[in-house]
C-alpha cells in the first residue's frame, strides 16, 4: 500500500492538489484521479479496491477512470503527457528490481573489516546528520 500512496502524492503534486480525496469535479481533481487510477492499475498488483481505498472510492470508480485516462491517451496530448511526466516520476517507486543502498551493503556488510564498517557507519551519521539539518531548512508541503 505504500506505492499507492506514494503514486498518489506524486499525482497530487503534478496537479498542485492537496488532497486528490474531495469529492469535485473540476477538471484537476478528476484528471489527478483518472491518472492515478491509471498508473496504479497498469503498474502494480494492487486490486482495484485497494487502489480505490487510498482516494475513497470504490472499485467500480477505480475502472471507470482507469477506462477513461485510456479513452483520453489516445486523443488529448496534454493528457497523454501528463500521465508520462508522472509515470516517469513514479519509476524509483514502482520499479522493484532497483536495490536500496541499504540492500546492497546488507549484502557485503558481513565481508567487510571492522574498520571498514565503522567509517561506513560514521558517514552515514554525518550524512544523516547533514540530511536532517537540511530537512529543517526545507519547508515540505
């Protein structure tokens, strides 16, 4: 369920949307839905009523956009573009052969000496540090 919500604020981001959930029809709000409709049916395994769950609707409306964001890929290219600007920004997200930096050093971390795990661990404290410093700077919506 985290992609789900991760593809929903990637959408709701492109849309300048703060809560894809309201119930509205002006155009943004329907368009971010049909696109997230789209991307999460075509891209994950997830069952249109899990989809559906994250934005409050039902599973029938998860198939009705989804139907409808294919209906307007093949004559709106403004449409079109926005559901590959957002695909493309959801590609770390969905693509689960990509390892984490984490993954990959739980791989070797058994091999390496003690020494060797320690600058790891002590540039990893700086990184953290340096990232939280920074996560203060940074105003995140």
């Amino acid at each position: 369920m985290q992609d789900l919500i991760q593809i929903r604020a990637v959408v709701e981001d492109n849309y300048n949307i703060k809560d894809i959930t309201i119930h509205s029809r002006q155009r943004d709000y329907t368009d971010a839905r049909k696109v997230y409709s789209y991307i999460a049916r075509r891209c994950t395994r997830y069952t249109s009523n899990q989809i559906g769950k994250i934005i409050n609707r039902t599973h029938a409306s998860i198939l009705i956009c989804h139907n409808r964001a294919n209906e307007l890929m093949e004559r709106d290219e403004n449409f079109r573009m926005s559901i590959r600007y957002c695909m493309h920004l959801c590609v770390n997200i969905l693509n689960k052969e990509s390892t984490t930096y984490k993954e990959s050093l739980d791989l070797i971390w058994s091999n390496l000496s003690n020494l060797q795990q320690e600058n790891i661990l002590s540039m990893a404290n700086d990184m953290t540090a340096k990232n939280n410093g920074l996560k203060k700077e940074i105003r995140y919506v």
